[in-house]
C-alpha cells in the first residue's frame, strides 16, 4: 500500500493499519497569522499581503498571504525584497497576541481529543492518537474540518507511525495542492510499514537533519533524494558526518522512536533586538543589553529556572554574525550577573564605534535555581527577594513602574 494524499473532502477511507504501534497525527495551521488577519479583515483574502514589520525599518516577512507566495514572497524574507516584488502588497502589522488567543482556540479543541500532545510552535503539534478507539482518519478529517468551520482557520495534516514521518508528510500534502491562491487543507496518510518508500523520491533536504552544508556534501556525493541516503552503509555515512550520519540513516529510513512529549523542557531563554538603524554607541548597545538582562532574568524567575551559561549574539551591517558564550561558576536568573558577562562577552569582539545591526542576549543551561545559602551569601539573597518584589509590581503596574538605578 502507498501513502494517499487527498482534501478533507475525502471519502472514509481506513488506512489505519492495527498492528501499528503508535499513531501520531501532525497539525500545522496553514499561513496563521495571515488567516486571523483575513478573519478580521475579510478584505484581505485572496490579495498579496503579508504580516511583518516596515519595509524601510528592516522588517522581515512572518507570514505572507498565497497570493504573496504566488509572487516569489517567502517567510523571513526581508520586507523591503518582498515590496519590490510586489509593488502593490499590504503590509500588515503583527499582533501576536492576537494570534496566541487564536491558537490556544485550537489547542483547546486538541486537548478535547487527547492528553497526548506536544505544541512545537504556536501553529504546530504533534498528537499520539494510538489508544483513541475511532477510525483515525476519519478522526483526524473531523478535527480539520472543526477547526476550519468553528475557527474560520485552515489547516494541513499527516498521519504516520512516528513524528518524523508525520511531520514530513504535511509538507507534502502542501507542497502537492493544486490551488495557487488559497490554503492547501494538505491531508497525508502513510500506513505503517510505507515509511521508507514513502520518503525515498523526496529531496533529501526535506529530511531533519539536513541543513544547507550537509546538503552541499550530499549532492557532491551524488545524494540527491532521501532514498539516496537510504541506499548509503550506516558505517559510511558516520563516517562522513559523525553521529549526525548515524540519525541521517535511521531518518532516511522512517526510523525515529521519540515519542510525544507533553511537557517541553526550557532549554534556554533569549531576547534579542534589530534595530532599525546601525548603532555605535556604547551606551546605546549597553542600555540595550540591561533591557534584554533583564527580560530574559524575569522570565527565568516567573518559572523558577536558573541558567548557567549567559550566550552574545551580535551582527554587523554586513549581516555577518557572531556568537560568544561564557560559563557561569554557578547558575543564576540575576540580571546584573547575565548583564554583566553579556557587557564583557560584547567587548571581546567589537572594537570601539563598531557599527552593529542586531544584538541578543540568552541563557541556557536551564535548571531549577539553587537556593542554599552559606554566610556570605545573606546580601544575595535579599537582592534576590528584592528582585522578586520588582517582578511582582512589574507584572501588576507595567515594566516603567520601578526600576534598577544603572
């Protein structure tokens, strides 16, 4: 049996296959926050149009109508390319809590149908639907048609025996609709067992794992498709691309035994800012350093985390970027510490007046905080609770209420 792909006005047809171990079903919102703008401004539809920042203050494109992508418009395309491509296309502002109103709406309706679920992304999930005692397609068929019908939202699935699989065949349930300017309502079946000849005549790219340079060395070894990669010895491939080789074999094969995780583990935190004008003021990128400390510190205590390693992000005119990262003796969600170490991460590699386009600061190596105090710890600690009093006045009466002195 092959994998179908059909609209969700498709008859019932069972392709769920009971000896199947597990069944999970990936949902992604097609085009999501250009559908909740066209539901509060139906005007939109059907017009290239994509949702982003100003073309001449250096926004880039978050989400584009298909009218858009008709026109060569991509998500993360600078805006100013996307205005030139479209001479007539309406920019609109994002409102991104209007779009996590919307998808908490459909996360809702997932929820009604099983526990089992793991959100990726605001418009994006994973469900193991292997224990609901329902035809799964039909299941799967009802929950897209509910959500287009109760939520004015379009949606694509893919229904497989693992995540990989699932995932992969949504994009190919998009990428195979005939309609230019409307949502492609994907629908992708891959019963169990069909998984490698499913992936074996798709581009190899469309596999995790390969990224731009690991696709370079595949084409330069001949390997175009995933079954390419298939047909390639486990042993060379790791031998070529280390460990990754070894997951690019399983992979290229529908292998992937991870399963749903309801609970995503914080693996780091981050805030970074584009500005709108090349900076080279010190105290210009240091002011901006302390805001994001701080941000990034009072996230970190509202889900009682700490970090150990405080991460710089920086970018030049010429787009070329750099990473720096720094090692903490213990773990901390202080902002003064993560401001501190982001400052001197920062003066390692810019020289004086250097002009800079984007900087970010983040914190990973994320674990509960440690709360043992020794003698010379005490002044720690009341400048921990002080800052605790702050975050709660800064939550109530807004982040100007009160402030550090800098």
């Amino acid at each position: 049996m092959v994998f179908l792909s059909y609209p969700s006005t498709a008859p019932n047809l069972l392709l769920y296959n009971e000896s199947m171990p597990r069944t999970i079903l990936h949902l992604d919102l097609d085009a999501f926050y250009c559908s909740v703008e066209e539901i509060q401004n139906p005007q939109l539809r059907g017009k290239p149009f994509a949702v982003g920042g100003k073309p001449d203050e250096r926004g880039v494109v978050a989400s584009c109508s298909y009218a858009a992508r008709a026109l060569g418009i991509r998500s993360a395309m600078p805006m100013s390319r996307a205005a030139h491509l479209c001479r007539g296309l309406i920019i609109v502002p994002g409102r991104h809590k209007l779009y996590s109103e919307y998808s908490q709406k459909v996360m809702e309706k997932l929820h009604n149908l099983t526990p089992l679920i793991e959100q990726i992304s605001i418009d994006e999930a994973f469900l193991d639907i292997t224990d609901i005692q329902a035809d799964k397609t039909r299941l799967a068929l009802d929950l897209q048609s509910a959500i287009r019908t109760e939520l004015n939202l379009p949606s694509s699935v893919g229904i497989a025996s693992n995540k990989l699989v699932a995932k992969i065949a949504t994009e190919v349930g998009k990428k195979s609709s005939k309609k230019k300017n409307e949502p492609p309502f994907g629908f992708t079946v891959v019963p169990a067992g069909e998984e490698s000849k499913f992936l074996a005549p798709l581009p190899a790219d469309m596999l995790w794992g390969v990224g731009p340079k690991t696709n370079a060395r595949l084409v330069e070894l001949g390997i175009h498709t995933i079954g390419d990669i298939a047909n390639w010895p486990e042993r060379e491939l790791v031998s070529l691309f280390g460990e990754n080789g070894r997951d690019l074999w399983h992979h290229a094969h529908g292998i992937d035994n991870r399963p749903v995780t309801t609970e995503s583990e914080t693996k780091s935190v981050s805030q970074e800012t584009t500005f709108n004008v090349d900076v080279h003021d010190q105290k210009t990128l240091e002011k901006t350093l302390r805001e994001q400390a701080h941000d990034v510190a009072s996230q970190l205590r509202r889900n009682d985390l700490a970090g150990k390693t405080v991460k710089l992000k920086i970018r030049w005119p010429d787009f070329t970027t750099l990473t720096r990262q720094v090692t903490l003796p213990t773990s901390t969600d202080n902002e003064d510490e993560i401001f501190r170490a982001a400052v001197k991460l920062m003066n390692t590699v810019r020289k004086p007046n250097q002009a800079v386009r984007l900087i970010g600061v983040g914190v990973s190596g994320i674990g509960s905080p440690a709360r043992q105090l020794s003698l010379w710890d005490v002044g720690s600690e009341k400048s921990r609770k002080l800052q605790e009093v702050v975050d709660e006045l800064q939550e109530k009466y807004g982040k100007n209420v009160i402030r550090k002195g800098d």
